[in-house]
C-alpha cells in the first residue's frame, strides 16, 4: 500500500462541475483503445476516454466520459 506521499490526486471534472476529488493508489480508465491504469509516477498523457468504469482504488468510484489528461505538479 501506497503512503501519502506517493499517492494521485484524483479528480473527475465535468463542464458544469467537479464530480469527485480524492487521493487514490490507482486509477483505472476505459480508453478508445482499451482500459488504461494509471499509477503514481504515470508519464504524462492525454487519452480520449470511451465508455466504461472508471475504478479508483485507495479512494472512492464513479463514472466519466471525456478527454483524459495525466499531469505532474
């Protein structure tokens, strides 16, 4: 299990509002070419999203379609 330090900040935005904001271990993401996993230290991307779950683990769920970006701060 991931300590704090090493954990992603989450978040799973809309046009109209943010839908969920947590720290998570994992993030698991229905991409147009297949599901993706993203972890702590993920080089940076950008994925269209398709249709599916998207799973974070160490957190809390929920469900978003869309463009998909991995940043680091």
């Amino acid at each position: 299990m991931a300590d704090e330090s090493n954990q992603l900040r989450v978040r799973l935005v809309t046009p109209e509002r943010t839908l969920f904001e947590h720290a998570a271990v994992a993030v698991e993401l229905p991409s147009k070419s297949g599901y993706m996993e993203v972890l702590y230290g993920h080089a940076p991307l950008v994925a269209e999203l398709g249709a599916g779950d998207v799973i974070v683990h160490g957190g809390g769920d929920g469900d978003a379609g869309g463009p998909a970006s991995v940043t680091h701060y």
